[in-house]
C-alpha cells in the first residue's frame, strides 16, 4: 500500500504531461474546413422554360416559369411559390419527398399529390431531377 501511493502521484503527473502533449498535436493539426455542396455538373447552364400543370380532379391550373437547365424540379416548385401564389408543403425523407398540401388543397385519405413528367412518377426525387428545357411538368391528386 505506501508503495502504490508513491506511484499514484507519477501516474497522475505523468497522465496529465501525456495528455497535454497529445491535446498540443491536435491543435497543430489546423483547423477543419467546411465545405459546401456543390453539383458537380459537366453541362453548361442554359435558359430553360417549364410549365407546371395542377390538376386536383376538379380544374387544371398551368404555371410557366423561365429558369436554367441547372435547376432542379425541386428549384421550379421553390421559384413559382415565391412569385407565382404557387402554394405547396413537401416532407423530405431519406427514401424520398411526400408533397402535402397544392394551393391549400390537403390530399384527403387514400390520396397523395404525385409529380410527373410524362407517365413517370419522380415526386420522390424532385431534388434530383432536373429541368428540361419546354418540359410540362404534371402535379395531379390521385388515389394512392
């Protein structure tokens, strides 16, 4: 025992020496740089008009927008809801996007808001998808 508390203070010297020099490395190390995200592209941005139809069963509503090839589906629906009274909500999961509510129409139960281009349903992956130049985009409520 009296030879454990003579060891017991150089332990602790030595642990906190140890320490200090490993936290003084770190620190040497430089600071971490935050990058951004950037879409990494190979094409060249040109002017690009789409058109957004809105069809809720009842009447079908055309919204014309004038952007960029860069731009992503995601883009036009952010675009025409800052200045064309486009109103929606979308939910983003990790799986995808759920659009919930088109000019304040709340799909009811058993219905979902889907986005098409053509026959081809992309509303989980609008952030992904980008802008065709003359492209009709197509929102419709339809049974789920």
């Amino acid at each position: 025992m009296e030879k454990f508390k003579k060891i017991l203070p150089i332990i602790y010297v030595l642990t906190l020496v140890l320490g200090g020099l490993y936290i003084n490395s770190v620190l040497k190390e430089g600071n971490l740089t935050v990058g951004t995200k950037s879409k990494q592209t190979q094409e060249e941005a040109h002017p690009a008009v789409a058109y957004l139809d809105v069809e809720d069963g009842k009447s079908v509503v055309t919204y014309r927008v004038r952007m960029e090839t860069i731009n992503t589906v995601n883009d036009l629906l952010l675009q025409l809801h800052d200045k064309n009274g486009f109103m929606f909500e979308k939910i983003s999961y990790t799986s995808g996007t759920v659009i919930d509510l088109v000019n304040g129409k709340t799909a009811p139960q058993g219905y979902a808001w889907k986005l098409f281009i053509g026959d081809k349903d992309i509303t989980g992956n609008i952030e992904n998808t980008d802008l065709i130049d003359e492209q009709h985009y197509t929102l419709k409520l339809l049974k789920s």
